[in-house]
C-alpha cells in the first residue's frame, strides 16, 4: 500500500503580508536617498521661487556636498514606516478582492477586474500610508530650509506626535486625495504596461516566458509608471509640503 503523501504546508495569509511589507522596507533602505532627491526637485521652484536644482545629478550632488551621507537618509524612518503601512495594506486588500472577485472553481477574474481591483486596494493602502507620506516629505525636505525654520524632527513617530499636537490630527492626512489618486494611477499603469510589455517582448521572438523576460518587462512598466504618474506625484508632494 503506498504510503500516504503528506498535506502540503501553506504559508499563512498574514506571513505573506509581512513578508510583502519587509521586502518594501528593505527596497526603502537602498531608494531612500532618490525619493529624497525627487522630493527635493519636485519642491523646488514652488511658490514662484527659482528651481535650486537643474538636473537630478545636480540636486544628488548639492544635498551631498551640503548636508554630507547622512543627510541623504533624512526621513528613513518615515519611508520605512509608509511601506510596512502601504504595501502591507495593499496586498492585503487585493488579495481579499481577489479571493473575493475570482469563480466558484478557483478562475481569476479578468485583466479589466484585477486593474480595478489594484486601483481599490492601492487607494486603501494609500489613505493609511497617508500619515508616514507626510512625515516623510517634511522630513526629506527639511534640509532646504534655512536652519531656523527647519522642523527638525527627530523621527517619523516624533514628527507624527508634533504635527497632531502642534496642527491636529487631521493634517496627518493632508494631501490624501492626490495621494490616492496616485495610488490608483500607480496600480493601473503597473499592471497595463507589464503585461502589454511582457506580451510584446514574447512576440519578438528573442523572449522566452524566463526571469529575464519578467526583468525586463518590469523595467518597461516602471519608466511607463513613473511617466504616468509623475504629474499626480508632484501635485501630492507640494500639497503635503504647503
């Protein structure tokens, strides 16, 4: 009689979730000093002011020059904190829709529905993500204030607490609604861009379904994404900072 195959362990909903979260923040720790360089651009030449910096290269170098290694972390804590409350909140948002959306016989629903279903959970996630988004372009662009109007937080969770008691609760979602709205951008343009590029660079011929067809088509769809939400992107920023 052969032997019974053991049940096959499956990795619990929430373990997913962390994991998801802890994989984000560990990105955060290599792209902070480039989200601090887009906040920087993004701000500069607001309010009728000329730009500080002409070229990204321009701005990595006056930050550096000008506030050293460490200051190209400024707000780290605050971009670890909207990862472990964004991504965690998305995935778990889209993943109950999914289950939810999907045929009685396990089917996934079609592309149309699961760019919605992205677009819902990315504004979910983007509405508790708020808060840290906050702090994090106030921390990131503190630098370029002189020194005696710098808010100077010492990190994400004192910001959260001074904003609250020095300007109420409600400010912590300032700049919600761009903010969601690029959340919604974000998610449709990822999943349209990818699998239109992934489609096409199979259809060259010189692609196989591999990892290096996954690499490059996630490529494609972050310039695509980048280029589709920048305009929303730069609206959240100025919103959240004035």
């Amino acid at each position: 009689m052969a032997a019974q195959e053991e049940p096959r362990k499956v990795m619990p909903k929430y373990v997913k979730f962390a994991f998801g979260g802890l994989a984000g923040m560990g990105a955060t720790c290599f792209v902070q000093p480039l989200d601090l360089v887009k906040n920087r651009m993004q701000l500069s030449g607001a309010g009728g002011k000329a730009k500080e910096y002409k070229t990204s290269f321009h701005a990595f170098r006056g930050i550096l020059k000008n506030e050293g290694i460490v200051g190209m972390y400024s707000g780290l804590s605050a971009g670890l904190l909207r990862q472990a409350t964004y991504t965690t909140t998305r995935l778990g948002i889209y993943t109950w829709l999914f289950e939810n959306f999907s045929g009685a016989d396990g089917k996934p629903p079609g592309f149309f529905v699961k760019a919605g279903l992205g677009m819902a959970a990315g504004v979910a996630g983007a509405f508790v993500g708020t808060p840290a988004e906050v702090a994090l372009i106030r921390m990131t662009a503190d630098g370029r204030l002189p020194l005696a109007e710098r808010r100077n937080y010492k990190s994400v969770f004192d910001a959260l607490f001074r904003i609250t008691k020095e300007e109420g609760v409600l400010t912590l979602w300032r700049g919600a609604i761009p903010t969601m709205g690029r959340a919604m951008v974000v998610n449709a343009a990822q999943l349209a861009s990818y699998s239109q590029a992934k489609q096409i660079l199979l259809d060259t011929g010189y692609f196989h379904d591999n990892i290096l067809c996954h690499f490059v088509s996630s490529m494609i769809s972050g310039l695509v994404t980048t280029a589709a939400s920048m305009p929303v992107d730069i609206a959240k920023t100025r919103w959240v900072y004035f």
